[in-house]
C-alpha cells in the first residue's frame, strides 16, 4: 500500500490537473474578447448586423417591443430581444446570446457576468423603500422560451449594450416609444402565439414574484454547520492547524485520501457534477469506519492533501466548486476554518484564481459557507485585506472584484452592523507580524488611490507606524487621497469637489463610483447607530423566566390567615401590573426592533439613491454646459453675420442675387493665347505649321515656361478636386472645431447637428 504520503501527491497531482484548465494556471493567456484601454470588455465588429427590425409582440398577455437582429456570421434564425412595454424592462440575457452566438464569449461567461453584476448585486436592490420589489425578474426557467432569461431597468440594459459594444446592434429596440407600440407590425408567428390565452401562472410569472426576488438579494446563510464552526473555533482569531495522523489511522488516511483524487478527477469533467447526496453515498463507508477510531468525521477526514497543508476544502475553493464546497461542509467532512501550513484559510485559496469570478459563485460560497474566513489571519497575522492588496499588484481587475464582493455583503448581509464594525476595528488596522504594516500600508505603497480611499472610509488609521516607523500617511500616494477625501467630505453636496475626487482615484466605471457611495454610507449608519445599540434588545427567554421566579407572586407562608389573604391580594395586584407592564415593555421593544430593522435595509438604499442622484445631477450640468456652449456658438454666427453685412464689397460677392456671369470679368489666360491657333481650334479645324503661325509663335523657352506653369496649375486644381471629392480631412477638421466648441465627444458630432442647427435657427 501507498504511504499517506505518496498518496497525497498523488490527490495533489491529479487536482493539479483539474486546475490546469482553469485560471490558476494560465496567467499568460490570451483573452477572446478584445479590452479597452479601462479594462472593459469589448466586442470586434466581426459580427455585424445586416438586418435587424422592431415589431410589436404579446406572450403571456403581456405587450412586448421584440427586436429580430440577423448577424453577417451567426445562426441562420434571428436573435430577437425583448422589451416590456409596461416598464420598458429588457430581456439582457437575449442580448448577451448576441455575443455567444458570434463566438466572442461562452455561455458560462455570460452566465457568470450575469451572475456578477446582476444578481448577485446591490445596484439591483429597490431604490425608494426595503418592501419594495428588487428592479430585476428573474424569469430563466419561465415555461415561455420568447420571456425567458433576466429583465433589467431600460438605463441598466442601455448601459450593457455600451459595455459591449452592442448598442448599434439593438438600438432600433432602445429609441422605439412604448406609445408607439400600436403603430408596430405584428409578424404572423407572433400575432398567433397571442391569440392562446394565458393562464394566471403565466401572468403572475411575467409580473414577477417579490418574494422570490426579494429571496435572491436578502439571502442569508442558514447553515448551522457553519456557525458552529465559527463559535467553536479554539484557534480564534486564526484557522485550525493542520490536522496530524497518529500511526494507527494511516491505512484509513490514505483510502481517505485515495477517494478525494477520485472526486477531484471527475467533478466537472464530461458534465459531471457530484451533489450532496452523491458525495454521502462515497463517503458512506468511510464514515463507518471512522466512528469507532474518532468523535466526529472531521477528525479523520479533514487531512492535508499536499505538502502545503491544503485540505479538500482549498482545492474545492480553488475550482470555486459550489457542489464540493457545500458537500465536504454539510456533511462535516472538511472543516470551513481549517488552514494549511501558512494558516491560509480555504477563503485565500479562494480569492487567489479568478475561478470563482468567472463562474459568478463568489458571493453565494461566501455568503453560505465561507464567511467565518473573513475575520481570521494566517500565520503571519495577514487579514483578507493584507491578501487582497498585495494580489491587486499582479492581478488588479480580480483582487478589485473580490473586494467589492466582500464589502457588498458585509453591507448587505443581516448583520451588516457587527461586519463594518468588525472590519473597521479588528481587521482594517490589523498588523502583520513580519513588518507590521496594515493594508493601507501595502496600498500606498502600491500606490492603488481606490483601495486606499475605501481603506480610509473604512476607518484605517493613516498615522499608524509599521516596525520601522513608517506610517501610511508618509507615502505620498495615501497624502494626495487623503485631501480629496477630505476636501469630498466638507462639501458633499458640491459636484466638483466629487469631480476632484473621482479623477484623484482614478476611477473609469460606475461599479467603483458605486462602492464608493455603498462604503460611504455603510458606515455612516454605523456610526450613527452605535450609540443606540442596545436599544429595543430584547430579553432572554431564561432570565425572564428566572425573574418570574424570584417575583412577589411566590406563595409566603404565614401564621395568619389573614395576613396571608391580604398579602396574596397585594401580590395578584403587583403580578397583574407587572404582567400588563412587561407586555407594554415587550411590544415597544419589538417596534423599535422593527424601526432599527428598516433602518438598516435602509442603508443599501440609501447607496443607491446616493449614487443615482449624483449622476442625474452630472448630467444636468453637462446640460447646462452644453446650454451654455450653445449660446456661446449663436453670439459668435451673430458677430461674424454682422461683421459681413458691413463690408459691403464683400456682402454683394457672397449675395445670391448676383449672377455668376457678371463675376466673370477677367480671363487670366487671355494675354497667353495665340490668336491663329486659338481661332482654328474655335472652329474646329486643322492647325497646320503655317508660316503665319509658326511667327506667332513665341520662343520655345516662354512656351516650355507656359506649359510647366499650367502642368503646375493643373496638378493643383486636380488636387483640390480630389479633396472636393473626398470630404473625409474637411469632415474631420468641421468635426474637431464642433466638438472643441461644444464639449462633446467627437464620434458623437454628426448626432448633435441636427439639434445645433434647430437651436441655431431658432434664435434668428
């Protein structure tokens, strides 16, 4: 038989090669899809549409705006995506199929984008109140294969189809009015699908199911394995250490061992994917023998695989394996706080690939099974922001994503309150061992300006010295971060101030300008209900039970009848009371438990109402510019039409009236011309070297004079023609100055001159 050891490498090697398709070993591979200069995933126009016309549609008794988009190179059918006439929702999943039917990107990256940005997103919660329906439906198994997929709010869907340069495709679908809606053709296929009445299944489908989708964003983890595991940890506030084998388990360890390899080979491959139940029914005999030789599972089961001290659960973490995480957890198979070697909890190995980014299940394994690894250090006393800021200098775009996802839930989850102050007490300050610096240590010194600002917001301590006294505010790059901030925080109404700000950061989408708001507002709340934080706890049930006991209502014994009657009235007064008061008492608390409880969902709100109001008020001042750019273009046609009509000469060349024959006064060829020749060729006859002609003849120097000049005038003309003919410099030159004058983009100058003549014009 193997040694456990032998039989660790062989585990090892064979989940090496489950990795070996995944990120964790393809740093230097060359994406599909092409990028912008901000990292954005783009789309090559290799896909361009040939066709693409809007019709009105009904499906489920619902209106419909469908869009049909045939593709140069794609499936022979039309792509048709959908847009709700009710709410002018927009089905994205049918609009990103565009990008997998050209082969610009795979099912399972759009699902994961989905996935990322859609639904597992606090952008997505109800804007004005927490009861409120969450501003996406989810209707990827609807029974109707046209309403199939995810529907988001119209500037969401305008805003993805920019992303990825889908815009052109579908923007016949976008600029279509909903009042219009009558007024579309209806295609046959389309007018006979309506014609079948909807059941109320149907309908309550396409509007939607709050709790369901309240359920996707609100979702909480309701695995007691796991927070039993949290509470029990003897190692707090670091992982469990490795696990060691004594002598007696090795043949046990190494069929342990043995078995993972066996998953790790085939989860995934082939479409195959172990369930929960899949994994108990492997397990089964190796729990039976492991009840007799330990007290639990974990025990036995929990070994390191490597080298390194990686359990099961790293590697399952690694391939961001939702099935393997849940399994080896709920069946106390691997333990959620276990480290290897370093004290690196599965939540590292975890962050450390991009797998879990890709697959879009980041938030659902933290949120369920991963979650105590936040407030734990490895070996070296480095927290989750140690980590994360130290990978953001090799791999910035995962490293950010992690962080949002990470701050997005300690928003967001049911405890939202004791995550920021956990993070903003304990973590965020936390010092690592070997130099003592904290996060915003290793920030500056990267010089990464937007982990730095979230660090501070989070209340990082900019003059806390590290082991050679060098404090976070020294670097340069945390001084200039710093100042914006605080020159944000006096004037949080003021447009250039966060203007200022967001240049000083760096910041080149909206998902950042959006954390921003989110961690601002966060710990806002925080701050201000930390001062009432006991307010409306309600009372444990044994105390009151306790109290109950030692109350006035117990029986006292006494000589006298009397006495005892009088007494025992007085204390069914008191219990009466006291009962009607603790009611009262009781009912007020569970108020102010409900008023806190709003007020806490109150705070992703808040966020998005922060940050949708801070881009409506940017726009209306790019209005107001424009406005003002305007005025400034009409001052100067008036000035120049002014100065015109006062140089009359001038006025009367440009003047229509005049007729171009009186413009012709002067032929500037006439003193050239040799009148015999010219007038034989007038007439259409022969020119023959007659005497007389040959003496009127100039001397053959001036005619060669002549003849370079008019090749040279000729060259010339045949060039500006060629200009005339060809717009494209003086198209581009126009479009420069209308741009430099009005402050637009200069692709979006032909857009803007039908508005800048009407408003030209209607100022005469």
């Amino acid at each position: 038989m193997d040694s456990p050891q032998d039989v660790g490498d062989t585990t090892a090697n064979s989940i090496s090669n489950q990795l070996s398709t995944t990120h964790l070993h393809r740093p230097t591979e060359t994406p599909v899809r092409a990028t912008t200069k901000n990292n954005t995933p783009t789309v090559s126009k290799a896909g361009t549409a040939v066709a693409s016309t809007v019709s009105a549609a009904v499906y489920s008794g619902q209106k419909f705006m469908q869009i049909s988009v045939s593709l140069e190179t794609g499936p022979d059918k039309p792509i048709l995506v959908l847009r709700r006439v009710q709410d002018s929702y927009v089905n994205v999943s049918q609009m990103l199929e565009i990008l997998v039917l050209t082969g610009h990107f795979s099912k399972d990256q759009v699902s994961g984008f989905l996935r990322n940005e859609i639904l597992h997103s606090t952008q997505y919660l109800p804007r004005g109140n927490p009861t409120h329906l969450a501003s996406f439906n989810d209707f990827r198994t609807h029974a109707v294969e046209q309403i199939r997929g995810l529907w988001i709010p119209y500037d969401k869907a305008v805003s993805i189809a920019v992303r990825f340069d889908l815009y052109e495709l579908v923007k016949k679908l976008f600029l279509v009015d909903v009042h219009d809606f009558h007024k579309l053709h209806k295609p046959e296929s389309v007018q006979s699908a309506a014609q079948k009445r909807p059941n109320e299944e149907d309908l309550g489908e396409v509007e939607g199911s709050p709790s369901k989708k309240r359920k996707a964003l609100t979702e909480s983890s309701d695995s007691l394995t796991v927070r039993l595991a949290a509470e029990n940890n003897s190692n707090y506030p670091y992982c469990l250490a490795p696990l060691s084998f004594e002598e007696n388990n090795i043949a046990l360890i190494s069929e342990v061992k043995l078995k993972f390899s066996e998953i790790f080979k085939t989860d995934g491959k082939d479409s195959v994917s172990f369930t929960i139940k899949d994994i108990e029914e492997q397990f089964k005999p190796l729990f039976s023998k492991c009840e007799p030789k330990a007290g639990s599972f974990t025990s036995i089961l929990d070994v390191s695989l490597d080298s390194s001290g990686k359990t099961a659960l790293h590697y399952a973490s690694t391939l961001a394996s939702t099935n393997l995480v849940a399994s080896f957890i709920e069946l106390k198979i691997c333990s959620p706080i276990r480290g290897d070697n370093k004290g690196e909890s599965p939540l590292i190995s975890m962050i450390q690939v991009t797998n879990a980014m890709e697959k879009g299940n980041f938030t659902e394994i933290l949120r369920n099974w991963l979650w105590p690894n936040l407030w734990l250090f490895d070996s070296k006393h480095k927290s989750i922001f140690h980590v994360l800021t130290s990978s953001a200098s090799n791999n910035y775009k995962s490293s950010k994503f992690y962080l949002e996802k990470i701050l997005e839930w300690a928003v967001s989850n049911e405890n939202k309150e004791k995550n920021l102050f956990n993070i903003s007490t304990k973590m965020i300050n936390a010092q690592e061992s070997e130099n003592g610096n904290t996060a915003l240590h290793l920030a500056g010194e990267l010089e990464l300006k937007w982990f730095v600002y979230l660090f501070l917001e989070l209340r990082a301590d900019p003059n806390l010295p590290n082991n050679t006294g060098v404090k976070a505010s020294d670097f340069d790059c945390v001084k200039v971060v710093a100042e914006a901030r605080d020159k944000c925080n006096a004037n949080p109404d003021s447009l250039s101030a966060m203007k200022n700000l967001y240049e000083t950061l760096g910041i080149s989408d909206d998902s950042e300008e959006y954390m921003i708001q989110l961690v601002r507002t966060g710990v806002e709340f925080l701050n201000k209900s930390m001062h009432f934080a006991e307010v409306g706890e309600m009372e444990d049930e044994q105390e009151e039970e306790k109290r109950k006991e030692l109350s006035p209502t117990s029986e006292v014994v006494s000589s006298s009848l009397l006495s005892n009657k009088i007494f025992k009235s007085i204390q069914d007064l008191l219990s009466s009371t006291n009962e009607e008061y603790e009611k009262v008492i009781h009912s007020k608390k569970a108020e102010i438990n409900n008023l806190n409880r709003e007020l806490r969902d109150a705070t992703i709100i808040t966020a998005n109402n922060r940050f949708f109001s801070k881009k409506i008020a940017e726009r209306i001042s790019s209005v107001d510019t424009m406005k003002l750019q305007m005025a400034n273009i009409t001052d100067k046609l008036q000035t120049f039409k002014k100065n015109q009509s006062e140089e009359g000469d001038k006025d009367d060349v440009f003047s229509s009236d005049i007729e171009v024959s009186t413009l012709v006064k002067f032929d500037a060829d006439e003193p050239f011309i040799i009148k015999p020749i010219y007038e034989k060729l007038i007439k259409g006859e022969a020119v023959e070297a007659t005497p007389e002609i040959l003496e009127a003849l100039p001397s053959s120097g001036i005619l060669s004079a002549r003849l370079k000049a008019y090749n040279e005038v000729n060259s010339s003309l045949q060039q500006e023609l060629n200009n005339l003919l060809d717009y494209n410099a003086l198209t581009a030159k126009f479009k420069k100055v209308v741009s430099f004058c009005t402050g637009v983009g200069i692709n979006e100058v032909d857009e803007l001159l039908d508005g800048l003549l009407e408003a030209v014009e209607g100022q005469q």
